[in-house]
C-alpha cells in the first residue's frame, strides 16, 4: 500500500500542475510557520499540498517514520475547489484516497 500512496503523491503534483495551482516560488518561512491547520491563515489550499502535505509524507516514507493515521484533506479540497471553476475532481479523488490509505494504516514496509 505504500507503493499505491507514492503514486498518489505523484498524481497530486501532476493534478497541481495540469490545474495551474503548482507554484514556482515557494512561501515565506513565517508562511509555512503557521500552527493552523491547512496553515489556512497563510497559504492557500494548493500551496499547503505543495509545500507542507507532499514534502512531509515523502520525507516521512523515505526515513521509514510512522505516517499520520488520520487524514482529512478531501473535505477541505472539496471546499476550497467548489466554485472555483477548476476542474478538480481527479485532484480531489486522489485526496480522497490518500485519506482512505491513511486511515487505513498504510506504514513503511
């Protein structure tokens, strides 16, 4: 299962990117320093996946750490895309399935 959440990992850059939310420039380091959730009162949804969400889990695959057991990501997605005109959907199924192997206990081999 491991190998299926590193492939979602991918699919979510490469939905990032095909939606034109992949940024160049990442953000300031007060930016990422944010204690909220979703870092929701500096970044927007497509910046946290970015820079804070995807760089965490590969980081914590690659050093065989425990991965989180709970994941919430799909219903914020769902939020922050609704209304947007961006055509989301296979962004937010890979967070939706990311969520489900989490909370399924995907842990490194």
């Amino acid at each position: 299962m491991q190998t299926e959440l590193a492939a979602l990992l991918i699919d979510i850059e490469a939905e990032l990117r095909r939606l034109g939310q992949w940024h160049k420039v990442p953000p300031s380091a007060a930016a990422l320093a944010s204690d909220q959730p979703f870092c929701v009162d500096t970044l927007t949804l497509p910046q946290w996946l970015q820079f804070v969400f995807l760089p965490t889990l590969y980081r914590m695959m690659e050093g065989g750490e425990p991965l989180p057991t709970r994941s919430g990501i799909a219903p914020m997605a769902s939020e922050y895309f609704r209304g947007t005109g961006l055509a989301s959907a296979d962004l937010e199924a890979a967070l939706l399935r990311v969520d489900e192997l989490l909370t399924q206990g995907v842990q490194p081999d």
